[in-house]
C-alpha cells in the first residue's frame, strides 16, 4: 500500500518554518536541506527556461541546480501530472523522488495512479496553498512583467486573483491535496510558513530532518475556508455564465464554432492519456464518397468535420477525471473557453456519481471498477428496453 493511503493519526499539525527571503526561496531551501540528508535522491521542479520566457520540469540530482528552479511558478506550461507519468509510467525505478505540484497537478497524478499511468511508489508528493497560475499568452508577452505581477498577487495575507487563469479564480480545490507534504502559505504571518504532514511518508521526511510538527493549523485553516468560500461563489458564478455555451446541440454548435480541431487541447490534457487516440487515427478518416454523402444528406459539410463529435467524445472520455486545471484553455489558439466548459460538465458528471478526481487514491474510478450488482441493472434495462420494442 502505497503510504499516501495511510491518513495521519490524531489531530492535523503543522511545523513552522521561517521564511528566508522569499516563499520559493524557503522552499528551495528546504529541497536543498533534504536532498543533502538523503530524505530523497531527486526533485522534479519547475525551472524557468535560459530564455526566461517558460518554464520547464527538470529532475534534478545535483542541488546546486536548483539555484533556477521555482517551486511555486507563475504559469504552467507542462502539466505537472503529464511530466510525473513519463518518469514514472515504466515502473518505479531506483530514484527516490520528490516531486513539488500544485494542487491541481496533484490530483491528476492520484487519477494517473489510478489509471496505471504514474507509479508513486518512490515518489513524495509535495505541494502548496496554490494561488492560481497566469495565463500562457498574457505571460508570454513580457515574463518579466509577468513575475513581478504573479509574485505581487500572493504576497501577504489578501490574495489578488484578478490576473489569474479563469479556472484558477474558481478552484475552490487550491489548497492541501492528496499529498505527503504541504507547504501553507496562505495568510503566512511574521515571515513564517506552515509545513504540513499529509502522510506517514511526509512524516518520515519530517523526522529524517529533525523538524517537529506542533503548531496548531486552526488559524491557516480558517483563512483557507475563507478563501474557499469566496472562489465557490466565483465558481457558481463562472458555471451560471457556462451553461447556456454547452446546454443543446445548437449552443454546442456555436460555442466550438471557431474550433480548428488542432487537438491542442487534448495533446497537453494530464488526464487525455491515451497512446493511440481514435480521433488522431485512420479509423477516424473517412473515403471522399462518404463525406459526399454526408454533404449530400445535409447540404454542405464543414471541414475539418466532426468537431462536436471529438468535443463530446473528450467530454464523456475524461469528464470523471477531469481536475481543472486549465491546460486546455491555455492552450487554445482561438480562445474558446474550454477548460471552463470542461469544469462545468465535469463537475455535473462527478457529482451524479459522488465522485472527486485525486480525492483519495483507495477511492476506485467509477467506470473502471464495476459491482457486479450495477451488471445487473444493465441488464434488466437492456430487458426492458426488449419487451418495449
Ligand atoms: S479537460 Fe482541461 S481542465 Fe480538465 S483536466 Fe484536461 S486540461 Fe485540465
Ligand atoms: S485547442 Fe481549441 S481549437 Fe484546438 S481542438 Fe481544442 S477547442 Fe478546438
């Protein structure tokens, strides 16, 4: 059993850690502090590009390197589930790995865990009170702008969601995931942040650096509530404005209109895993006879064609999974709102199964774990639908 199953025993605390001359800082330190005592033997971080224009995920040995690396980075170019899986995805290797993830990125590894794409075997998860992230473009235009406006929205105790991704000014989920250890920083007093315990493995991390956990986290807790109340009304709101683009075929047809049907958001989707996509492979290409056809039964056929076909089969593919991360509509050339309609009917589809995506690793994937007992309720619906024709 993999150790992030195991729930810390007893009251939640936390261990105060001073903050030296920023919250990355900090945290750097701290990765650097572990690696030496051997907590772990690599740590997968973002490190911003030669360019300065991105960031990339580098496993880094060598502690020296992470002098570039930026655990709390303001954008995300590579969803930090996706760079999990292609280390991992083979099997759990020799490394001990420690791999720092916003909440969102969290929770897709533990629906990859699940789905057999990501081994956690020999990987700590950390994590963050997660301030959201910038979109590409608007960073992309002037990064050093980009920073300064990033690192200014959550310094202190109010944070300023107003650049953020859309999806990440409604993540009500920002907070503590399913992970080993958690940095809280959300309303950090006196240049002190909290360091968390979420597992028995982040336990032992504590112990191998002689860091005791006794502060109380009431305080933390109660700021995180309030910042959780304020994105679930940004949420109901977003979803309020969502629902008429997706309701009916027509809404369909207009909202994915300027659809290019250039997979890009598909390609960067954390939980769109699939080695050999229908929609990428021949089967899904047709004769020029049949597309004739088609033009003929309708009238005229657009192309590239089949686009509510490759957006309702995403939908139904990975709705279950689905964890908002925003990576879609990052990656959109034409600026359709994709991870905000994807939350929506996410959202829908994993409430009508009481299900939460990397809420808990022992909790099984609705679709991929039958009862036999719901066997039989298909069966006597395939019955029913028999005698009535
Ligand atoms: S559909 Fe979009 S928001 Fe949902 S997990 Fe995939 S990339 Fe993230
Ligand atoms: S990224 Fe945008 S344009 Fe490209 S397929 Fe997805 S929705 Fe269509």
């Amino acid at each position: 059993m993999n150790a992030v199953e195991k729930e810390s025993s007893g009251v939640k605390k936390g261990a105060m850690i001073s903050v030296d001359e920023s919250i990355q800082e900090t945290i750097l330190n701290f990765f650097k502090e572990a690696l030496e005592k051997k907590c772990f033997d690599a740590a997968l971080i973002p490190v911003r590009v030669p360019a300065g224009d991105s960031y990339s995920w580098i496993l880094i040995q060598d502690k020296s390197l992470l002098k570039d690396a930026n655990p709390i980075s303001p954008i995300m170019p590579v969803q930090g589930a996706k760079a999990l899986s292609s280390l991992t995805r083979k099997g759990k290797g020799d490394l001990k790995i420690a791999a720092i993830m916003r909440p969102c990125e969290i929770r897709a590894a533990i629906e990859l865990f699940k789905l057999e794409q990501i081994n956690l075997d020999n990987v700590f998860l950390f994590s963050f009170d997660c301030p959201g992230a910038l979109p590409l473009l608007d960073y992309i235009e002037d990064p050093e702008k980009g920073e300064k406006i990033f690192n200014s929205s959550y310094a202190g105790n109010i944070w300023n969601d107003e650049p953020m991704k859309p999806v990440c000014k409604m993540c009500d989920n920002f907070s503590i995931p399913n992970c080993d250890l958690h940095f809280g920083i959300l309303g950090f007093k006196e240049n002190n942040l909290l360091l968390i315990p979420n597992s028995t493995k982040g336990e032992s991390i504590l112990k191998k650096m002689g860091i005791a956990s006794e502060k109380n986290l009431s305080d933390w807790e109660k700021k995180v509530d309030e910042v959780r109340k304020k994105k679930e009304k940004i949420k109901k709101e977003t979803y309020h404005n969502i629902q008429p683009m997706v309701e009916g075929l027509d809404s369909l047809l207009k909202t994915f209109a300027n659809c290019i049907a250039c997979h890009n958001c598909m390609s960067v989707c954390p939980i769109c895993y699939c080695r050999q996509c229908y929609f990428d492979s021949e089967v899904s290409k047709f004769t020029s006879e049949n597309y004739l056809l088609r033009a003929e039964k309708r009238g005229g056929l657009r192309f590239p064609s089949d686009i509510i076909l490759f957006q309702s089969g995403r939908m139904s593919h990975m709705s279950l999974s689905c964890v908002s991360c925003g990576m879609c509509e990052d990656a959109c050339p034409v600026s359709i709102p994709v991870a905000q309609i994807f939350s929506y009917v996410a959202d829908k589809t994993q409430k009508a199964f009481e299900y939460q995506p990397g809420r808990n690793i022992g909790e099984p994937l609705p679709l991929k774990d039958y009862k036999e007992e719901e066997l039989q309720e298909i069966k006597e619906l395939v019955k029913d639908f028999v005698s009535q024709e």
